[in-house]
C-alpha cells in the first residue's frame, strides 16, 4: 500500500481562506499521521478503497474543513428512528465527523463498538483522529470496501449518504484521489524519485495520451490514437488492468506503464470477449 498521509489529504481538498482554512489545516494535520494505521486496520489497504474513503470523507466534511455538521441539529428533534427520544436530543446529537454521525442510538452504537462513550460526551465524535475511525467503523458496518473494488461510485454514495446528493462533487474528489495517490505510487517505484511518465486518467490529452494508445492498440486493444483519454481508453486501460491482475482503478501510473510496455513487447494480449450469441454451427 503506497503512503497515505496528510500530503494525500492536502492533494484532494479544495483550498479557502480565513476561519475555513484553518480549521481544514488543524484536521488534517491531526488526521494525517493517523491515517494509514487506521486504513490499514479497515483493510482500506488498496488504492481504490482508500480514493473512495477519502472522497467520499472530503465531501461530507466540506472538504476536510469540519467535523460537525454546520446546522445545529434541530431537524433531528424527535426523531426516533435515530433513538432521539429525550428533548434536546437533536441538537445534542447533532451530525458529527468525517461521514456526520448522527442520532442518540447510533452515538451509543459506534461509542460501544470503539469502547468510547459517545452517548454521555457526545462532542467528542468531532474530535478529528477519533471521527475517522468512526468513519471506518461505519464503512465496515456497511460493507463499503466490495463497492470500492469495483469502482462503483453510485453504490459507495448510496451508502454513505443514503442517496445520490453531491454525486458531482464526489466523482470530482474521487478523481483527484486516485491521481494523488497514483502519483506516491510513482514516486515510491522509482524509489524515491519521480517517475519520468507522467501519471494519466480519463480527461488527459497530448503525446503521451498517444503512447498509451498505441501501446494498448499492440496489446490488443482496438482503439482510436487520437491522444485523448476518453471513455474507450479507459474501459482498455480497465480491461488490461484487470487481465493483468493489477488494480483496476483505469489510472496509468508507473505499475501499469510497465506491465503494458512489457505486454507489447510479447504476443498481444486479447481483450475480454463477450459471450458469442446462440446459433447454427457454418
């Protein structure tokens, strides 16, 4: 697993100023040096499920800028589906951390699970090292890291949010995540020096666009040179990452350069086939 520290964080969230940046500098600083150990403990140990957690995070914290819901939780009043029975729960219990923790019940259920009482003290759910794990707590209960490996963004939002709100905002995180966290997976494969070939993804253009295509196009793959990275290239970059066992997250960085200027250099590997359709034998 490449490292995954506050430099990756400062990579994916949007910059501001004033109050809003620094209290996005105090979470990431404090969150950074916690954040692999955590991951790593969530098997979030691959770079999809880490590009995924940490987008989906980066939205629902305001782009790392918060960790308590901006509202002051009155909307939750009386709200029994998330055990808010005593008066003055829905502000008490407010959302809270990188993915909103809300509700007296599921306050005393993650505090449980962690061995905190969240329940009796529950501000503490905004603390920035502790909203993480529950954060990661929460992506275990929910079975997340399947979604994650197939690159199902509209499975991993649902789950998190319930619905499909910000979708735009989270594909957009999404995508710098995985050219962060492609680029310390160059950085560490040429130990320790960046990597001459540039990392690309779907929306980059030029010369070296090109390269990939032709590469593609020796290794089996039908598609147009036109030094674009459009969808066809990167359902060929997809497919080939998958045939060749790498992480299918259809970002070229060092792993995946390698694998196809090898593969171009033997016999060309075919695409996936699909099932021929049912008929007479010619």
């Amino acid at each position: 697993m490449v490292t995954i520290d506050s430099d990756i964080m400062w990579a994916i969230a949007p910059r501001f100023s004033g109050a809003a940046a620094a209290r996005q500098a105090e979470i990431i600083t404090q969150v950074g040096p916690a954040l692999q150990d955590v991951l790593k403990r969530y098997e979030m140990d691959t770079r999809l499920r880490a590009a995924h957690f940490l987008a989906q995070t980066c939205h629902e914290s305001a782009g790392f800028r918060t960790t308590e819901e901006f509202a002051n939780g009155q909307q939750y009043e009386g709200r029994k589906d998330l055990g808010n029975t005593q008066r003055g729960d829905g502000r008490r219990y407010k959302g809270r951390g990188l993915l909103q923790l809300t509700g007296r019940s599921n306050y005393r259920a993650y505090g449980q699970a962690l061995g905190i009482d969240l329940e009796g003290d529950p501000a503490r759910a905004g603390e920035p090292v502790l909203s993480l794990e529950i954060a990661c707590e929460y992506w275990k209960r929910r079975t997340i890291n399947p979604d994650c490996d197939r690159d199902d963004l509209v499975a991993v939002t649902r789950k998190v949010n319930g619905g499909l709100n910000g979708l735009d905002s989270r594909r957009e995180y999404l995508g710098r995540a995985k050219i962060a966290l492609a680029r310390v997976d160059a950085i560490h494969m040429a130990g320790g020096h960046p990597d001459s070939r540039p990392v690309l993804r779907r929306g980059s253009t030029g010369d070296a666009v090109g390269h990939l295509q032709e590469l593609l196009q020796k290794v089996g793959f039908p598609i147009a040179i036109d030094q674009s990275f459009g969808p066809a290239t990167e359902l060929a970059v997809v497919q080939f990452q998958r045939k060749t066992k790498l992480e299918s997250d259809g970002i070229v960085g060092p792993v995946t350069w390698h694998a196809l200027e090898n593969a171009a250099k033997l016999s060309p590997l075919r695409p996936p086939r699909t099932r021929p359709s049912i008929g007479r034998r010619e």
